[in-house]
C-alpha cells in the first residue's frame, strides 16, 4: 500500500473519530445482592453480576469492548481499502492474575473474516492502524498486557 493511500485512509478516520463525545456519562445502580445496571447516556444497559448469574462480569465487557474498538476500526479501514467484507466475527480470550488485582495478563483476539479483497496486507495494516493509533480501549489498557491479535480469512 503506498503512502497516498496510507494517509488517505487515516483522514477518513480522523473524520469518523472527531464525532465522539469527549466526555461519557452513565450510571450504575444496585440492584440486588451483588448485581448492578449500569445505563449509559444513549440508554444502554448493561447487567453486572458478581456470581455471573444474573449478567456479565465487568472483565468480560472490558473483553468486549476491546474487541468491539477494534473490530470498528478494522472493518472501517477494510471497507476504505475496497475490500467487501461478507462476514466477521472477533473471537477473544483474556487470561487474567489469579491473585487480587486480577487483571488481564493477556489478551487475544483472532478476526474471522470473509469477503472479496480481503488480503493479509490489508488486515495487517488494519490491525497496525488500530492498536497503534486509534482504537481507544486498547489504548487504555495496562501497558503491561500482552495482546496478540491474529486472523483467519475465508477461503484465502
């Protein structure tokens, strides 16, 4: 990919990511025993429980939106690159401490994907552009967190 085309790709971005909201609101109410709703400001709702029951884990939506961050972006980029994507689908697996803080030792994530003109050239650059510059979640992760990302294409 020539550079034109690199930085013709990152102002497309740059455009699609100046519409976040610089700051996010939400809250998070008890429910009952260990179980909590949060509700962000568009309304969404999230149930946490500690006994996994009831809702999900904090660190299983840590999980997710890593992977939702990244799978935006990548999909973006593939999709600027002219590349028809049929289907996608990021599976992830996180390994976490097993003592208190018990936060994420690694992270993997492997993007399943189909579609015409989907090439490893594209996807590595899709991927590089993401975790170097713009997925935001992943940003924000320890910098000790190891995260390896791969991918299998359909039919490739």
């Amino acid at each position: 990919m020539d550079e034109k085309h690199a930085e013709n790709l990152e102002e497309s971005l740059e455009s699609y990511k100046k519409k976040i909201l610089e700051v996010n609101k939400g809250s998070l109410m008890w429910d009952r025993e260990l179980i909590f709703t949060a509700r962000t400001q568009m309304g969404y709702v999230v149930e946490f429980d500690a006994n996994l029951q009831w809702g999900c884990a904090p660190t299983e939506t840590l999980l997710m939106s890593v992977a939702g961050c990244m799978a935006i972006d990548v999909f973006y980029f593939l999709k600027k690159m002219k590349a028809e994507v049929k289907d996608f689908r990021i599976d992830f697996t996180g390994v976490r401490r097993p003592e208190p803080p018990q936060y994420y030792k690694s992270i993997e994530l492997v993007i399943n994907i189909s579609g015409e003109g989907v090439t490893p050239k594209k996807l590595d650059r899709a991927i590089s552009l993401s975790q170097d510059k713009y997925c935001s979640v992943y940003n924000a992760l320890r910098k000790d967190i190891e995260v390896k990302v791969s991918y299998n294409i359909a039919g490739a």
